[in-house]
DNA sequence: GGAAAACCTGAACAGAAAGACAGGTTTGTG
DNA sequence: CACAAACCTGTCTTTCTGTTCAGGTTTTCC
C-alpha cells in the first residue's frame, strides 16, 4: 500500500503519468500488477492520490516562514532554504508537481484555484506588509513568489541540466550550499531587504 | 512537412511525448497518420527532429547580450528580457524543453554536456569578468544563471499557475511587463550590479 | 510524351498496456 | 472451530497505437 504509492511516485516521477505502466510500478514494488488495481482501481486514481499526497507539501513552508511578525531577511531567507532543501530531498515530488503544471493541471486545477490560491494571496498580502513597514522595496508581491518557485523548483526539476554544465553526476552538499547561498542573496538583494539589525517590526 | 512539424510541436507541448499520439499529430496537421511515418519514420525520430529545432533557442540570446564588451546592467537586462519575452513567444518550445528536461534529457544529453556546456561556460566566465571588473557583486556565475533560467522558464512552463494565482485566463500585456520588471529588477540588485553611468569598461 | 522518382494514403498488423475476473489465501471474529 | 470478510494474484480480454505495406497519384526531368 504505502509500497505501491512510493514505487508509483518514483516512476511517475521519471516518465510523466502518460509515460508509465502499471506494470513497471508494480514491478518497481515488487508486486503483482493486479494488486495495485485492487486498491487503487485505475491508473488514473493511483495518479491522483500521489498527487495529492504531493500537493500539500507545496505550500508547507510558506506558512511557516513569511508571517507579519517576522522580518523579511529571517522569513524569506528561511522559506528559500526550506523550498531548497524541500527540492533536494524530495525531488521526485517536486518533478511531479512540475510534470502536472506542465500538462495544464487536469488534476489539480480545482485545489489550484482554491485553497492554493487564497494561501499565496495571503502571503502575497504579508510581502506587502513588509514593503508598507519600509522593511524592504516595493516589489510586486505575486510576481517575488513566481520567482522564487522558479529558481528553486529549477534544482529539481532541471537538475540534469545543472548537473551536466557543473560537470559532475550528483551535486556534492558543499555545492549545494552555494546554490542555496546564490538562491539567498538574489532574493534578498534583490527585493532591497533592510538589514535585520534594525529591530524586527 | 512545416505543418507536421508545427502540429507535433503543439500537440508534443500538451500532452508530452509518452502522452501524444501520432493519430492526435496528424489530426493537428490534417494529414493522414501515414503521412508522418512517410516523413519521419518513427514516433521518436518526429520528436526528436521537433527537439533539435527548439534547442538551439535555448542558448540563442545569451552570446548576444551577456559579453564582455557590455555592462552588465545591459547585459543582464537584455537578456532577461530576452528570455522573457522567448517564454511568452514561444510557450510551447519552452514546455517540450522542460519536458524533455524533467524526464532527465535522454535525447538531448549528448548535446547538453557538449556544445551547451561549453557555451555556458564561456557564459559564465564572462560574468565572472564582470565581477572581477569591479561591475557586479561576486556572485557563483553558473549558479546566477541557473536562477536568471528558473525565474524565466516558470512564465512558460507554469503558467497555469501564474494565471490561477492571479485569477486571470490569460496574462495581459502589462501584467506580464510586471514580470519582466521583477525578474530585471531581482537580478540587477540581486547581483548587485552597479549603476551604468559609470562609463561601461 | 513517357519513364522514373518522389509523394501520398487507406487498410491491415502486431505489440503493449489497462482493466476485469474468477478463484485462492490469509486474517479477523463470534 | 467455522464462517465471513478482506486480501491477493494468474490469466484473459479489449482497446489503443505505432508501424508496415501495397497500391495509387503527382511531380520531375530527359
């Protein structure tokens, strides 16, 4: 059961869904093919629940980080180091999400327009808080949260594409940190973040 | 032939490769499904031919604008732009890259690890001129890029979720010019670049 | 004008893959 | 222990899809 849905996400993660079998995930799970279509039913519903499984960690950190009550060089350097590491250890998750959003979100369209929506919006308005406090330039709020899933989805995502111009087969931890450092600075250069000396709030 | 061509694109941009089929081409194209074969011979070989023309505009305005007769301020903001305005072009081509990407770039790997990695390379050493010149903060040069990448590539490929975010069926010409204008704006502090009027050189 | 080459396509084929199902095994429960 | 419920799986069926091929049409070139 839990097997199933690792094994799924696994291969989901390296073909797309139209590009996986039932059976190579039932292999990859070391069962028969007819078991996963016990529990799950279809190929379409075992989609959809590793989807959904996914679909929460997307926003997971953002609640965590950018609040009123922090200042922006703590809350956005800590949501960027979160989304990082969140690629880096769950990059099968993240290529899922990305393959999903690539096809046009058939699946999660409903969530995306949602629940999703009203988060980042309400995140947005806190970006926008902390521009009103003279904590950091004015910056379009949405469009800091686009770029920032964009660089830091790109270390999952696009990772052979990384790894091939660097040169080596995986990222060392040491690289990695400079990713992350690179990643850091851009943002918070880049949004003209106050230095957090000036006391929070 | 153009119009084989053109349909796969579009239909290979939807639905991914695993996901497309000839049939569904050769609808797009209004042309018999053995009229593709004719031309192409297989499935893979359409693909990859599709491939070829869309990867040499990924490294296409980096030689332009990112040299070392430029400053940096120029440089970087030209080509921002450029790579912006390629994502809103050309969706499509942007979409079959990442998809192509994702699945860990079994087609194009060769290409990648040669003529691309030597290309960013020189890229990169230029940008490290930049610094060394005093023009721009010191700043890991690929790392840069891979984020200039992933901020660019999020307004092709995700952009259901842009547009969901927003609440809007499609980006307007303005709202996307915001775009453009954060993402010049994160690079340009966020590399700390130094005001042009400075004479350039 | 005629032959050869290139171009085109309807119909059939072969393999793969999703799903159905019947029958068997284990687990839980009174 | 007995019975039911849940669990499991080998095999079969059906649909889909990439590919072939035989035969036709148009174009090119002498």
């Amino acid at each position: 059961m839990q097997a199933i849905l690792h094994a799924a996400e696994c291969v989901f993660a390296r073909h797309g869904l139209a590009g996986s079998t039932m059976a190579e995930i039932a292999q990859e799970a070391g069962l028969p093919k007819a078991n996963l279509h016990y529990y799950f039913g279809t190929k379409d519903r075992l989609y959809q629940t590793v989807l959904e499984g996914i679909v929460g960690e997307w926003l997971d950190h953002e609640a965590e980080w950018i609040t009123p009550n922090r200042h922006p060089a703590e809350g956005l350097a800590g949501y960027v180091r979160a989304k990082m590491l969140h690629a880096r250890r769950r990059p099968d998750a993240s290529r899922i999400w990305a393959s999903e959003l690539l096809r046009g979100a058939p699946v999660i369209m409903g969530y995306l327009c949602q629940t999703a929506r009203q988060q980042v919006l309400g995140t947005a308005r806190v970006l926008q808080g902390w521009s009103d406090a003279g904590l950091m330039d004015r910056i379009a709020p949405t469009h800091l949260l686009f770029t920032i899933w964009g660089m830091t989805q790109t270390y999952a995502d696009f990772d052979v594409q990384i790894r091939s111009t660097l040169g080596t087969s995986d990222l060392s931890d040491t690289e990695f940190e400079t990713a992350i450092q690179t990643v850091t600075t851009m943002v918070l250069k880049g949004c003209g973040v106050r230095s957090p000396t000036q006391l929070p709030r």
